[in-house]
C-alpha cells in the first residue's frame, strides 16, 4: 500500500522528472514552447520527527491521505519554480534547434 504522503523534495524531484519528460517527448517538434513558471500547490503537515536531530519534516499529503494521516493540522504550501537550462536560460519543449 502506498504510504498517503511524500517528502516536498520528493514531490518536487516528481514535478521535475515530469518536466524533463515533456521536453523528451517534444523534441523535434515544429511548435516549441517557453517553459513559464510553474506553480503547484500542495497541500502539507508539519512534523515533529521526535529526534533532536531530525528536526522538522515537510509531509506532502496525497489525495488519498486517510483521516489518521490528516489528524494534525494541515497548511497549504505553493511553490513557484521557474525551470532554467543548464546555460541559465529559459528552458523549452519542442525544437531542438530553437532560438529565440
């Protein structure tokens, strides 16, 4: 069973992949995109690890987060990425020879 919610980094390690694939998936097309920001919006429990030093984690709830896992108080977290290629340039999907 999977557990009802992952580390922020994994979720935005996630996000990341999915953005990599897209690009894969676009390569060589005839209408490349900008990649603009991307906002996402989770919504997250603050846990106490109960070691000193473990501190504290940042939970990202899934959508089938039992209620046991939702008893303690929840926030909602929005985190803008703005993805930049390895030459610090906006990234894009689709041609591989696009230059704006």
């Amino acid at each position: 069973m999977d557990r009802p919610w992952t580390g922020l980094a994994e979720a935005i390690a996630a996000v990341r992949a999915e953005l990599v694939r897209a690009k894969e998936l676009g390569a060589g097309s005839a209408m490349p995109f900008e990649v603009g920001p991307v906002e996402i919006q989770f919504t997250v429990a603050l846990i106490n690890e109960g070691k000193a030093s473990a501190g504290i984690k940042v939970w990202v709830l899934g959508a089938n987060a039992s209620s046991a896992a939702t008893d303690q108080q929840t926030h909602q977290l929005k985190v803008t990425l703005q993805p930049r290629g390895e030459d610090g340039l906006p990234e894009h999907v689709g041609a591989d020879d696009f230059n704006p």
